[in-house]
C-alpha cells in the first residue's frame, strides 16, 4: 500500500501513522522526523533546514521534494509506504504525482485527519516527544507513566518541541490554512481522498482509518 497522511499541525498524523506500521506493511515516512534528526546531528541538511523549522515556515520545495525520493527509492519502501507531512504544497504534490508515474506506481489512498484549529492549538501545546525514540505524547490525553520518562524506551528524553511553543504553532496553522489545506481538494479530484474526523479518540480514528484501508 502507498498512503498520505494529510492533516494540520497536531491533528494526530504522527499518533496514527504509529498505529498502522504496527498493522500494515508500510515504512513510515516523516519528512519532520528527517529534518529534526538532521539538525539533532548537525549534518549539512540540517544546518540548511533549521531557520525553516525554528520559524514554522516550510523547507523550500526542492530540497524536500529531493529528499523524499532518495527515501521512496530504497528498497524497503517497495512494498509499501506512509507518507506523513508530505506532500505540503500543491508543487510537492505534483513532483508526487510526476514521479510515481515515471516508476509506474501510483497511490492508493490520502487519508485526511480533520480538526478544527481551537482543538489543535490544545494538542499541540501539551505535545510531548521522546527526543530518543520519537514516541509521542500529551501532557492531558496520553501522559507519560512518570514525568519526562519514555514509556516505550525509559529514555529521560520527554521534552517540548521548540515549534509547539504558542507563537510559532499560530504560524503553523496559519502556513498550513494557505499552503496545504488545498491538497484536501487536489487529492478528492484525483478520488483519492478519505475524510475522517479527527475529533474522535485515537482509537476511534484509527478504526475508521482501519476500515477504510480494509476496504479497498
Ligand atoms: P501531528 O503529527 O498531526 O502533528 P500528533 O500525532 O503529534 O499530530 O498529535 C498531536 C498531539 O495530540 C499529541 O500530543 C498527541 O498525543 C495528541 N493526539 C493525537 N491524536 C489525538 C486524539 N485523537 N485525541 C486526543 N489527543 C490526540
Ligand atoms: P507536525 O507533525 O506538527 O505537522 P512536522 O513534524 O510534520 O509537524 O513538521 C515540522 C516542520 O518541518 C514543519 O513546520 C516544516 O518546517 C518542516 N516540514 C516538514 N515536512 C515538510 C514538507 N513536506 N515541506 C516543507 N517543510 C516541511
Ligand atoms: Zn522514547
């Protein structure tokens, strides 16, 4: 299966995307997780793309287009792929398009998790995030078992990402209302689009995401 995962800062992209890798044979792709391990690291990659980060601004089309494909050709992206926070502009969705008929492949579904932006500015101030392992969580929904500890790798590396601060989440929402949200009318004339509600638990979210994919 090759899938996208469509949806604002903080509507629960990550969350699912940890749900159906552990169901589907799917490699999950995240162009953010990328960028943050490349300027954890200090590579060249991250130097370049850490203002964009910091600023809640997106990385020029380009270099993340570029990106993608090195990661789409490896082999263990063959057999299936979750796309999550790409593409984010109507030209990352093309380069998309353009390069999957080239390799004679196409996708199967964009899901598209909605939230309304009151809902999103809550989640995404009580984010969480394992720095170690990537897990995920919320200070009000999905606590750690103890404070700052990883329940999944007992890492003491819980910690606020830098763009969940208040004022670059604004700009976020704001970047992704005026570039992204018009791949929700892109991807519905391709027939690819599954709404789903992303008000709903977790749980709840993932059974209709389970249901659509079961259902193809
Ligand atoms: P995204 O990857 O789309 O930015 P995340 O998966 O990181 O979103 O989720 C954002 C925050 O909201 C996290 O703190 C997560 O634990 C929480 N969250 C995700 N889905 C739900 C949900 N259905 N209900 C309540 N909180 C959620
Ligand atoms: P979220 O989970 O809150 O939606 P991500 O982890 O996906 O956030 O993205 C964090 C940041 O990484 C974005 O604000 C942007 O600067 C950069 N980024 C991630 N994906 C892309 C992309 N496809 N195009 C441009 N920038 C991106
Ligand atoms: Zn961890």
């Amino acid at each position: 299966m090759r899938l996208v995962l469509l949806g604002p800062p903080g509507a629960g992209k990550g969350t699912q995307a940890s749900n159906i890798i552990k169901e589907y044979d799917v490699v999950h792709i995240s162009t953010g997780d990328i960028f943050r391990k490349n300027i954890k690291e200090q590579t060249d990659l991250g130097k370049k793309v850490k203002d964009y980060l910091d600023k809640g601004l997106l990385v020029p089309d380009e270099l993340t287009v570029d990106l993608v494909w090195d990661r789409l050709d490896q082999e263990d992206c063959k057999n299936g792929f979750l796309l999550d926070g790409f593409p984010r502009t109507l030209a990352q969705a093309d380069a998309l398009q353009k390069g999957l008929e080239k390799r004679n492949i196409n996708l199967d579904k964009v899901i598209n998790i909605e939230v309304d932006k009151n809902v999103l500015v809550k989640r995404l101030a009580g984010r969480r995030v394992c720095t170690n392992c990537g897990a995920t969580y919320h200070v009000d929904f999905k606590p750690t078992k103890v404070e700052g500890v990883c329940d999944e790798c007992k890492d003491h590396s819980v910690i606020q990402r830098d763009d969940d601060k208040e004022e670059t989440v604004l700009n976020r929402i704001e970047v992704y209302e005026n570039q992204t949200a018009p791949l929700i009318g892109y991807y519905k004339d391709l027939d690819l689009l599954y709404n789903v509600d992303g008000t709903l638990s977790v749980n709840e979210v993932f059974e209709k995401i389970k249901s659509c994919l079961n259902n193809m």
